[in-house]
C-alpha cells in the first residue's frame, strides 16, 4: 500500500470518529505543505518542500513572560500567527495521521486541545493574547525612592476555554521554573484585570508613585483599587472574565515570606505583622499607613519602638505645633538616624538646625507667615515645613535617634540627585538646602524682571550697591538676612587687558587649598648578599621638574646609602605582587611615575651571571618568599614582597635555580639558629642535608586555568607544582608550549628562624635578630636607639594584647603581609629640593591662596567685547562683604584626569574664636548696611563655619 493511500485512509477514519472518539488532543500542519506533499505523492516525483513542517504556522520570535511547565512540551508554548484559517492556512490531524507524518519527515509539532461545546467536540486552534503584567516584590523592591517601576510585562498567550482555576494552577507550576524567586506553592497568585484603556505605563507609572516614598524596610505594596479582582469562584473560564482586546491583566505572585503587592478592596489587608512578625490579616494600621498590626496588643506592644520613627508625627501642623519643650526634651541633644548612607544629610541638618537665628525663626512658626506657595522656584512650602517639623522634634522630643524620613523624602522629590540612599557631599546638600529654604521662605511673592548693568568704570561702591539692590528686589528672606554676602569677581582679557568687574551674592566662601609643590619618589634598594635586609628611599622633588632616574641615583645622599653603585650597574624593576615592568636610568619621571601607579620601583646591583645573559635570550623569573597557611588546601602567604632576578632560558634548568636561590639566601641562611653553616664548598650536598624540604622548597605557580593546562605538568586541574631538583628539565621547554608564560618560583618556608619556633613569625624573628646584631657591631650605648625602644612599644604592646607578630605588623601599617621589608626608612633629599609640605595648613593661608588670579580654561572663556573674542580671562575672586554668618566651603577636590577626581587629604586648621578676616575683606559693613554705611567701622562678627 503506498504512502498515499495510507495517509487518505487515515485521515478519513480520524474524520469519521472525530466526535466520537476520546481523543481530545489533535495536532494542526500545514495546509500549504499538506497540498505540496499530496501533489507530489500523486504525480510520484519527491516534494520540493524539504522546509520543517509547519515553520510557516509559528511565529518566529514571541514576546511571552513564561514558558509554560513543561517547557519543552506543553502545547501553549507553540505560538502561531495571528489571524490564521482552517481550510485557508492549516488542516487538523488526529493523532495516527500526525504521527504518519511525522515519522517521514522533520516536523515541529503543534498541539491544541478540545473542548465539548453543545455536545460537539471543538478543537481551540487560536489562543488568546493577555497582555500581562507580573508583580513580584523583589522586583518592585530597587524601584523604591523615586525610580519608575519597571514590570515584567509581555503576552501570555492562552486558550479562551481554559478554566480559570486550571490557569492559575499552571503558572503556579510553571514559576516553580523561575530562578531567582521563592513562590508560595499553593494560592500563591491572584489575577486582576485593569480598567479598559489603562495601559501597562501607566500603571507603572501609579505603581512608582505609590512606592517611591517607601523606607528601606517598608512592605512593597501599592493600590489597585480600580482593577477587577479575577475570581475563579466567581468566573469558571477565562472566556467568562469578559477580558477585551489589549486590556492589561496584573498578576501578584506572592513570594514565601513577603507580603502581597496590590492592595485590593476584596481583600483584607495581610502582610507580616510589625508586633509579632508573623504574616496575617492585618487589622489595625497605624495613622501613617506604613505599618499595621494583626491585634491592638501587638500595636500597643510596638510603640516604643515605631513611634519615634512614624511618619505622621512629623507630617502634619497641628501634630507639629502640639509638640512643645518640656523638662524632657532633647533641647538638640539629639542624634540622626542613618538611613542607608546618609551621613552627609544628617551632619548637614545638625550644622543649619544649630545655627541660632534659622533655628528660633523656624521653631518659633514664624517661618509660616513667609511661606511663598507662588514661587516656581519654591517647593511652595513643602521642604520649609519638613524642616521644620523636623527640628521641632530633635528639640522637643524625649526620644533619640531621630529618623529624618520626611525631609530626606521632601529633598529626593524636588531634587532627584538626592534620590536613594547613596553617599553624596555634604556641601552639595547644604546648598540645596539653603537655596530651597531661601525660596520657600522668600517674602517677595511676584519676581521682578532684573537686567544687569555693566561695570563702565565706576566705583566698586556704587557698582556693588546697584548689584545687590537688585539682588533683594527678587531674593528677601531669613536666609539672605543672615547667610549671604558679596563676592567681588574681577575679569582681565590676556590680550588687551580689559577689566570687568562684577559683584555677585553668595552663600558660601569657596577656598581653594594649595596642593603641594613637590612630588616624591620611593625606591626600594636591594643588597643581593642579605636579601631580606631592603631601604626604602624617599626622594622629594618639584613638581615642575622632571629628571632622570638616573640624574636622581647620582646625587650625593642617595649614592651614599647605594653603596656608591654607579647607575649604569643597577638593575631597575617596576613590580607589584603579580606582574613587573622593566625601566632604566633614563626614564624620566613623567613616564616614571605612571608605571608606578601600582607598583613600587626596586633597584639593585645587577649579578655578574645577569650580565653575560644575551639579549634575546633574558628572562624575568619573579621570586616569591611564602609558606603554607593552610596545608590542606594549599594556601600560600607571602612573607616579603617578590623580588625578579634575570635568567638565560636556554641554559637554565630546575637544578640551576635551586642553585640561584640557594645563593641569594646564604646571608639570610647564615642567621638562622640550629643550622649549619655553609663552608663555601659541596654546595649541592650542603642543600640536600640541610635545605631541601627541610628549610625551604620551590614551586612552579602554575598558569593553569579552565582554557589552558599546566605548562610545567601538563595537567588540566593544578595547584602549583614542585621545581623538582633532580629533574633535569630546561625552562625554554615551558616558554615553547606557552610563549606568553610569566615564570614565577615560590620559595615555601617549612621552618622558623628557630627550629622551635612557628614558620610564620619567621620574618619579624629574623628581623629582630639582624637589628640586635647591628646594635652590637655599632657597639652603641646602651640608651636604646629610636628603632629598638618603637621595637620595646610593640613587644610591650603584644604582651598586654597578646596578639602575634603578623597582626603586630599590619597594626604598625606594614605594607607587606608580614612585616615591612624596610627595616629603616631613610629620606634622601637634594640641597635645591625644599621640604616635604606640612600636613596641615591654616585657613588664613587658604584665603591667601583663593585670592591669587586663575585663568579660565578652555570650555569656559569669557567673551571680551572689546577684542570681540572669547578668550580665557584670567579671573579673581574677593570676599567684597560678609553675612552675619560666614560659611567656608573647603575645596577638596580636585580633577585628577577627564573622569575622575581626586580628595585632597590636607588637614585645615582654623580657629574658633577671635577669627579676624578683615585683611580678605573690602568693605567691612553687613550687605544689608549699604544705605547707611560708616567706612570707620570695620567691626565683623566671628565667622560661622560649616
């Protein structure tokens, strides 16, 4: 019987017992390659369409949230073409004529159930699009502080005569497959559907403003009291929801231990319960709708600690004004809850909430009578309020620490820089903070239109009196009272010298901070023969200078402590704990200094073996002094920082670095207690006895990672491998396998200085030993030297914390694991070279330097009028007036490169009282004295700084 017939009868049993059968599974092809393979079966030439059956039906790429359980299988999971007819575009099959066709050829299979409808079997071809929206509240969480929400939103395709509660039984499965989330197992989702015309935006844009003023530990939850809750009680198919075209359906999915998100009428409120933790039906909210409780005992139980921190109390007037000093009060005293990392917000508040006039001018409400809700440029009155509301409480209330929720929230919401709980500058707040206050509080209601005039030579007097007249026509209130003053901003053209001069209110004096003029240079200087005995040496220079390394090893004080090596002998090496750079006596500074960004420069006499070695045959083998912190797993900790020597890789073999390190160690070896001496001779029998796996051994660190194996063992999974001594193994071999091998040695100790003593206070022993042998060669007194009586502090320290050497080093801020590898810390410095700067600076001397002229820079010139050119101008700011209350602004810091910046560190020191800074300042009268200035009184009030 051929192909085709047996299809025909097939097909024709499966349409005869269509309704009769118990088949409620059917599959669709094709119409198109049905007729091509029919054709082709009865004009008996094979089809043309070799295509994968029913590729034409699916669409290639659908836009849905899930997969349905199980993926690979279920039948909603094949999404064909919108807008397809039976007869037109597809046949349906029963199960034997699918398979007939499937079994000759690649098919993608697609299945759809049926349902009896009147009692005739229907088979649901076509599913439904819902437009979807998933709710989960881990998602919803980082969208909190001002962020718009983001859903998990697409079409969930499927069929309309599917039950409800079959539905939700099937995502249920089906979020069991979702990585990432916990979801409640049974009636752990609930369906509801969105008005019509709302689209998924705008919800999202509802469900950001219902959570951005959540706190850090506040349930995600918002309102959706306008979406129809789907009840599969209620509706028995999703035919029956009545869902329209497009129209947005929400599904909550409740994560185990987390709260529903929508809150919806149908429900009672649940969540966990902030009195007893446990999640219920939560039946008694507090006023501030953040928490609820499941009894009044448990919400009785949770006030001392919430009502501190409850939002209403410092929302409204009337709680506000109820709130009075009694003996109780905190009168301040009071400390700022952080919330996240707003520790600049909270020093802010503190330095304006104890400024005296602001303070008594907010507590005493007579900041009401000036609250400007007409100002564009205001907040009308929302973050005067808030201020005030919370200043009432840090000097009214009993309770400390005060969380500032309501303000920090007022601030995030007109200036979303301070959205989130992130670190930001101090500064930046402040002057947010004024410059809000200053426009809540503005008693000018209407703002005039103001238009400068220029300076045409007049006197500074009446250029400065014009200027802040018309300042005050648009800007009167406490803030300008009392915080502004007057700058005095001189302009000079390079090219024609033109002057322009301007005067221009401020809130705070910004000051530069000199930087310093020199640079410094640390090199640390190695002795080959006592290896472990390294200088650190610090060369200062001037910042406008560049030398050589060389020009700097030759002056007479670093010369003095190398030995008088000449620095063509040196070897120079940039390195760090993982990679090292080769340099030499011609480098200059400039270059110098960027390859010692991360790495330290070391010199030392080159070997006489490291001379004869030719060029192209060099290598750098990096020397790591270590040992074994954890025998079990191989862990190595470094004793001293690396050192690199040179070797020829065509000669040089395992037994020849055991050589090499064998003799760079003798000086130190030599020290060691409870070892022989080494006599000079049989130096491999010597090593044998006394060295090898007994002091010390060697080990390859192995390049091995998921992509390359071991270069030196071959192995696919290697944790470093032994430089074995009798193996005569040539190291060119490892570098032809791998060319861009970096060879390093780890040198293991297994013993201590002592023979008794613990391998890792091996190095702080040894060292203790090479400065009394020093002391006693230099047959010093016996007063001890600064060295020994700092040693004396830290052997007396660790008696009285008994704690160990390592953790002595590290608190003596030892860069290496261990201990320094500079036991003394010389500073080389040249006669033409002043001094380091000092630490710390006076603020008289940063007023000085503010004062000095800057000229612009490139994307900010000035345009002079008389050349008809922007140029850069070189400008200069002077203190014209002060405020009765004077706030500097530290300028620290500083634009290192295009992208970053960096702090600079200087320690400013000012006085507290008695700060005369009239010798900075011009006029000497209050902005607000123009009209009845006396020139003879040059009285100002001390400085208030912030």
């Amino acid at each position: 019987m051929s192909d085709l017939v047996q299809f025909k009868e097939l097909r024709q049993k499966g349409i005869d017992e269509f309704h009769t059968s118990n088949d409620m599974v059917y599959n669709i092809i094709s119409k198109k390659w049905l007729e091509e393979w029919l054709e082709s079966k009865e004009k008996d030439h094979p089809i043309d369409n070799y295509s994968c059956v029913n590729s034409d039906l699916l669409q290639s790429k659908s836009s849905t949230i899930f997969k349905y359980d199980p993926i690979q299988s279920h039948m909603w999971n094949k999404i064909m073409l919108p807008n397809l007819q039976e007869g037109v575009d597809y046949e349906i099959l029963d199960k034997a004529s699918w398979e007939f066709i499937a079994k000759k050829y690649h098919t993608t299979a697609i299945e759809r159930d049926a349902t009896i409808v009147n009692g005739k079997k229907q088979v649901n071809v076509n599913l439904v699009p819902l437009n979807f929206g998933a709710v989960f509240p881990s998602s919803l969480r980082k969208y909190n502080g001002g962020k718009t929400a983001s859903l998990i939103k697409g079409d969930q395709y499927v069929s309309r005569t599917c039950k409800l509660q079959s539905f939700i039984e099937l995502l249920a499965s089906t979020l069991q497959t979702v990585s990432g989330y916990e979801f409640l197992r049974r009636d752990g989702i609930r369906l509801y559907k969105a008005p019509i015309g709302m689209t998924i935006s705008e919800i999202e844009k509802h469900i950001s403003e219902e959570i951005k003023n959540l706190g850090t530990y506040d349930d995600v939850v918002f309102d959706f009291k306008d979406g129809d809750y789907l009840d599969p009680t209620k509706y028995e198919t999703i035919d029956d929801c009545q869902i329209a075209p497009g129209q947005v359906i929400l599904g909550d999915f409740k994560e185990v231990q987390k709260n529903w998100v929508i809150k919806h009428p149908f429900f009672p409120m649940e969540g966990k319960c902030e009195g007893c933790y446990n999640f219920k039906v939560l039946q008694f909210p507090c006023e501030c709708k953040k928490v609820s409780y499941c009894t009044e005992e448990c919400k009785k139980k949770d006030e001392a600690y919430h009502l501190p921190r409850c939002e209403k109390t410092d929302s409204d007037d009337e709680t506000m004004d109820k709130l009075q000093r009694i003996e109780k009060s905190m009168d301040g005293k009071v400390g700022l809850q952080n919330l996240g990392n707003t520790c600049f917000m909270n020093s802010g508040i503190q330095c304006i909430g104890n400024t005296f006039p602001i303070r008594e001018y907010l507590l005493s409400n007579q900041y009401k009578q000036d609250i400007n809700e007409l100002n564009t440029l205001g907040t009308k009155g929302e973050l005067a309020q808030k201020f005030a509301h919370l200043l009432r409480r840090m000097w009214y209330a009993e309770r400390t620490p005060i969380p500032p929720f309501s303000l920090k929230r007022a601030i995030g919401k007109f200036q979303p820089q301070f959205q989130g709980f992130q670190q930001h500058d101090s500064q930046e707040l402040i002057t947010y903070l004024l410059d809000g206050l200053n426009e809540d509080l503005c008693r000018i209601k209407q703002k005039p239109y103001v238009e400068r005039k220029d300076y045409d030579g007049r006197p500074d007097f009446e250029v400065a009196k014009e200027s802040w007249e018309q300042f005050k026509l648009r800007n009167d209130s406490i803030i300008v009272d009392n915080l502004y003053g007057q700058y005095k901003s001189t302009l000079r053209c390079p090219n024609c010298n033109k002057i322009s001069i301007t005067f221009d209110p401020y809130l705070m004096v910004n000051v530069s901070i000199p930087q310093n003029t020199t640079k410094k240079l640390e090199i640390q200087f190695i002795d080959p023969n006592l290896l472990w005995d390294c200088q650190t040496l610090i060369y200062n220079y001037e910042k406008t200078q560049d030398p050589t390394l060389g020009q700097i090893l030759q002056s007479p004080e670093i010369q003095d402590k190398i030995q008088q090596i000449n620095p063509t002998d040196l070897i120079y090496i940039c390195t760090s704990a993982y990679q090292h750079d080769d340099t030499d006596e011609n480098d200059k500074m400039s270059s110098l200094r960027k390859k010692l960004k991360y790495k330290k420069l070391y010199i030392r006499k080159a070997l006489q073996s490291e001379l004869n070695i030719e060029k192209d045959n060099k290598i750098c083998i990096m020397i790591h002094e270590s040992f074994k912190q954890n025998a079990q797993y191989q862990w190595k900790r470094e004793i001293t920082p690396a050192f690199n020597f040179y070797f020829d890789k065509t000669k040089t073999t395992h037994a020849d670095i055991h050589k090499f390190i064998f003799d760079i160690h003798v000086g130190v070896l030599a020290t060691f207690e409870d070892l022989p001496k080494y006599q000079g001779n049989n130096w491999s029998e010597y090593y044998e006895e006394n060295i090898l796996d007994k002091v010390y051994y060697l080990e390859f660190k192995s390049n091995q990672n998921w992509q390359v194996e071991c270069a030196y063992c071959n192995a696919k999974s290697c944790n470093d491998c032994v430089c074995a001594y009798v193996q005569d193994t040539c190291i060119e071999k490892y570098i032809q396998k791998e060319p861009k091998l970096e060879i390093e040695v780890f040198v293991v100790w297994k013993r201590g200085f002592k023979s008794a003593s613990s391998v890792d206070e091996l190095y702080n022993d040894w060292l203790k030993h090479h400065q009394r042998k020093q002391t006693d060669v230099e047959e010093l007194p016996k007063q001890l030297t600064d060295q020994e009586q700092t040693q004396e502090v830290v052997d007396d320290a660790k008696q009285q914390e008994n704690i160990s050497d390592e953790q002595s080093a590290q608190k003596q801020n030892f860069t290496t694991c261990l201990v320094p590898i500079e036991p003394a810390i010389p500073t080389i410095q040249p006669t033409n070279v002043q001094g380091a700067t000092e630490k710390s600076m006076k603020l008289t001397e940063c007023l000085k330097f503010s004062e000095q002229p800057e000229q612009l820079d490139e994307e900010n010139t000035w345009y002079c009028n008389q050349c008809k050119d922007h140029v850069r101008a070189f400008k200069v700011m002077e203190i014209y007036k002060t405020p009765k209350i004077l706030i500097f602004h530290l300028k620290r810091f500083k634009n290192s490169n295009k992208f970053f910046k960096s702090k600079l560190e200087t320690l400013i020191d000012f006085p507290i009282e008695n700060f005369d800074i009239r010798e900075f300042v011009q006029n000497h009268h209050l902005p607000s004295d123009f009209a009845n200035e006396n020139p003879q009184n040059s009285k100002i009030n001390d400085p208030y700084l912030l």
